[in-house]
C-alpha cells in the first residue's frame, strides 16, 4: 500500500477513486436501464402477447375456425370450418373523439348520395361554424349515424379496413384455447350485465371501454352490444353454402352490408356471436357503429 505523503498527491488519489465511482454509477444506471427494459419487455409479452405491437388493436393469430350456427337462423347455416391469416383488429368501437379527428382532416364528404355521417339529433357531434364539436361527456362515446361509405372511408385514412364478416366473428366468437367458439362474447350463458342491449341498461350509448367482462376471449370489448358494427361484405342470406375455406370475403354484389353484434336496442338473440344483421350501406343509424382492422 502506498503511502500518501503530499497534498498532490492526495488530491490525484481523490480524484482517481472518484473517477471510478462515477464510472462505476454510470455502468449501473445503464446496465439497469438495458436489463430493466429488456425484463418488462419480456414480462409484457409473455403476460399478454395479444397486445403487443399496435397501439389498440389486437392481433388475432392465423388458424382455422368454426364459422355460422347450425341451431340458429337458416342464414347462419351451415356451420363450416374456415381458415383465416392473421389479422389485426380494433379492441374498441371508433369512438366520436376518433371520428371527429377524421372530419376536421377530410371533412364530412358526399358519398354515393349521403354524406358520410348524418349529424341528426341522434348524433353527438355537431358543426359549428365549420368546425366539429361533441356533446360534452361523449367523446368516448361509440360514433353513430356513420354510412358504411363513411366508416370505410375512416378506416381508410387512418390506414386500416373494415373486418371481413369472418374476422368478425372470429373475434368475437373463438377460443384459441378450447378450440370452441362463443354464444355471446364471454361464454355460453346469457348474461344482461356484461353488455349495453335493450334487457339490461339501455340509456343509447355507453364508453367504448365499458362492459370489459364482456370482453370476447381475445380481450375485445363491445362485440355484443352497444352498437351494431359494419362488416365489409355484402349480406347474401345463402354465402355460408358457398363459402370458400380461405379468407372469405362475402359475395361481390348485394344491396345491403353486414351488421353485427346488436346494440343498446337488441334483445340477447341479435347480441349472440353468430346473428347476421343487414343494412342500407348509404344510410346511418343511431344503433350502427363500426370498429377497423387491418
Ligand atoms: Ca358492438
């Protein structure tokens, strides 16, 4: 050991130890940094690797998948396997707050002879001197009036699409654990609490992040209830009959667009994973909304 015998020296030896303190406290900050990211990471994913990735959506694997319901209406039959690719797709309703981005961006446009939201009374947005407010309390309300042009115009600008029927429905409906698909949502027993329909509370719309025990097994909220939502194909009560096996898109012609999971005026049967509504695409609805994927 040396022996310290100048304040020179003393002062060098100082900063020499305080060097490597301050070295040292560098590497540990960045060492904890570089480990405690890398730890969350990984405990993000494995807690739940259906939410990585895309700011509100989630990633619905590719796999096969029981589609239709042999025990329901005649256009749900027959049941039939089908195999989606992978997608991705919104785990709320587009909400008024998101729509009205979209229309002080693009305006609210003539499509096919309508425009693309109706800002009736129904309607929690209005214009106002040429600009787009919302009813104060609503802006995590789900959007109505919107035409199905309107909706896929929205999808469009914000870089998605509307669901295939089928993605739909997978969504909604299948477990990827169990290999089994859905009544409602949640599971196989009916439940008036776990969704915004005409049997239970039904005061017009709730927050799109309401109900989340009702979520489908995917995490998605809203699929039954609250609003009806445009699908992207075309209804034809017999397409289950012909449907190919891979990545359905419905029939290339019809006069009305798909409409599913009922809404805050539907009793439990139009609420169910399978039920198959129909709608004027160029017109909107106080009980039709819609949510993207992409
Ligand atoms: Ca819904």
């Amino acid at each position: 050991m040396s022996v310290i015998t100048t304040w020179y020296e003393l002062e060098k030896n100082m900063c020499k130890k305080i060097s490597s303190r301050l070295l040292l406290f560098v590497l540990s900050i960045t060492a904890a940094l570089i480990f405690g990211a890398g730890f969350w990471g990984l405990s993000f994913a494995q807690t739940n690797p259906l939410l990585t990735g895309r700011e509100g959506m989630i990633y619905i694997p590719p796999g096969p998948f029981l589609m239709g319901n042999n025990a329901s209406y005649d256009d749900q039959k027959p049941e039939h396997e089908i195999y989606l690719d992978g997608f991705w797709i919104d785990r709320y309703e587009v909400s008024n707050a998101e729509f009205v981005r979209f229309l002080v961006a693009m305006g609210n446009q003539v499509e096919k002879g309508g425009r693309w939201i109706e800002l009736s009374p129904n309607s929690r947005i209005r214009e106002i001197n040429g600009t787009y407010k919302i009813e104060i309390g609503y802006e995590n309300h789900p959007v109505v009036n919107v035409t199905w042009y309107g909706a896929q115009a929205y999808a469009r600008w914000a870089g998605k699409r509307l669901p295939t029927e089928a993605q739909w429905e997978k969504a909604a409906s299948w477990n990827e654990v169990s290999k089994k698909k859905r009544k409602w949502p949640w599971g196989d027993k009916w439940n008036k609490e776990l969704l915004n329909c005409w049997e239970g509370i039904h005061q017009f719309t709730t927050p799109v992040n309401s109900y989340p025990d009702g979520a489908s097994s995917y995490e998605i909220q809203n699929m039954a209830g609250n609003l009806w939502e445009w699908c992207a194909d075309w209804y034809a009560p017999q397409y289950y009959k012909v449907s190919p096996y891979k990545n359905p898109k419905g029939p290339g012609k019809g006069d009305y667009r798909l409409i599913r999971g009922g809404s805050w005026t539907s009793y439990r049967v139009f609420a169910t994973t399978t039920y198959r509504g129909m709608h004027s695409p160029g017109s909107g609805s106080f009980d039709v909304g819609f949510r993207c994927a992409r």
